[in-house]
C-alpha cells in the first residue's frame, strides 16, 4: 500500500460517522483532506481537530444537492490545496416508511441527497481530474442495499443500486483520463444515522430494539457484530492507495458475511 502523501481528498458527510473516520484515517496517512458537510460549524471542528493533529485539513461548507453550492465547495478545495485526487462522495440520510406512505417529497429528498449528491460531487470533481489526464479516485458511499432489498427502505435502496450504475459508468468514461471509479457498501455500522434507524423500525414493525438489532439489522452476518467506521475507514484508504486501474468500478461489501458478491 502506499501512502497518500501530497493528496488531496474531499469527503462529504464528513462531519460525523463514516466520513468523519475516513478523512482522520486519509489525513494520518499523508492527505490534505477537505471536510464537507451542510453543517459548516461542525466540519470546522473536524478539520480544526485534524489540524492540531498535525494533519492538513479544510472545512467546507456543501449541500450536496446544490449544484452551486458543489461546484463552489470543490472549486474552494482546488484553490486552497491546488488539486483534487480523491473524491469520498458519503452524504446520506434515511427516512424509512413503507411505499404506499411514503411521501413524494422524502422520495425526492432522498434520491437528491444520495443520487444527485453523487452525480453533482462527480462532476465538479472530474473538471478538475480530467484535466492533463491527472487522474483521481472517486468513491461512492453505497450500501448492502445497494444489493440487497428492506422493507421500510425503498427510496435509500433505490438511490443506492442508482450508485453502482454511476460508479461502472465513471469507470469506462474515466478510465482515457485515469480515473477510476468504487462502490463502498457496508453493512450496519452503528453510526448516528443507524441509531435513529432502531427505534424507528421497532415502531414499523411492532417489535422490541434489541429484536430489530438481532433479527433485523444483524440476522444475515455471519457473527452478529455490526461493521465499524474503522472497517469503512480502512476500505476507503485501500482503494485510494491501490496502485492501478486492475480495480476499478467496483462494489466492496462490508458486511461480515451479510452480503457475499
């Protein structure tokens, strides 16, 4: 593996949970990472952190569903580090209910925020990876869902199979300017956005939150442990590190054995 010395990586959703421990793990091993989030005060703080660690971090303020608001927060990034290798494209939220209650503005706001967000951050990003063929990376905050169904989900399960389409797309048009192209799915990591999640399907489903965690959440792994940030954390630096185009437009599932491809 090697280093990530005189990169610059921008991650969005990077405040808290997952994208928060993948720009710590980028910046300890050598990146200039920029934090986007929609909470500019909170991604500050991550990056203020960073820094006193002796990293090299930015916080950026970015609505992943703006289009303005994305090409603006790329743009800064470029202007402060001079360049752009890495794109971590994790923003994501999820609102749960069955289809026939499901709302069409949460329908909307959903695929805005994970589809869209992806689509606007890939391009902002590859105006400036394309440029002299530099190359990048870009990788995609997927899901178990993004291969698997749940009731409940049908908006966050659509969004993320939407992903792997755009992530095997990038990788063919990429591949000329040497970009190249991942899918990180995780299973259930005990992030905020899952937290939420417990309580809210034991309601749905009239069933106790240890009852949702055993036989909902971990029923399919092959241990019941829930994925961690760190196995997120060290997937994303694997492919960021990894020296060639043998991989890419690829889906790593990180489940313990909640999904085998």
């Amino acid at each position: 593996m090697t280093s990530l010395n005189g990169k610059v990586a921008l991650i969005t959703g990077a405040a808290s949970g997952l994208g928060k421990a993948i720009a710590e793990l980028y910046a300890k091993n050598g990146a200039s990472v920029a934090i986007a989030d929609i909470n500019q005060q909170a991604a500050d703080a991550v990056a203020a952190g960073i820094n006193a660690a002796g990293g090299r971090a930015l916080g950026v303020a970015m609505d992943v569903t703006s289009e303005e608001a994305v090409n603006a927060g790329t743009d800064k990034v470029v202007a402060a580090f001079g360049r752009l290798d890495i794109l971590v494209s994790n923003a994501g939220v999820q609102i749960i209910n069955p289809i026939d209650q499901f709302a069409f503005a949460d329908w909307k706001k959903m695929l805005a925020i994970h589809l869209d967000g992806g689509f606007l951050t890939t391009k902002a990003a590859l105006k400036h990876m394309y440029q002299g063929d530099r190359g990048g990376i870009v990788i995609y905050m997927g899901s178990v869902h993004s291969h698997e169904a749940s009731k409940l989900k049908s908006a966050y399960v659509a969004a993320k199979h939407g992903l792997l389409g755009l992530a095997r797309t990038l990788a063919k048009e990429g591949a000329p300017h040497n970009v190249r192209s991942h899918v990180i799915c995780p299973g259930f990591v005990r992030t905020p956005l899952v937290e939420k999640q417990i309580p809210e399907q034991a309601k749905e489903l009239g069933i106790t939150e240890d009852e949702v965690i055993r036989n909902v959440m971990l029923k399919d792994t092959v241990d019941g442990v829930f994925t961690t940030v760190e196995d997120i954390a060290q997937t994303a630096l694997y492919l960021a590190t990894f020296p060639s185009a043998a991989l890419t437009g690829q889906s790593i599932v990180v489940s313990h054995g909640w999904f085998m491809q």
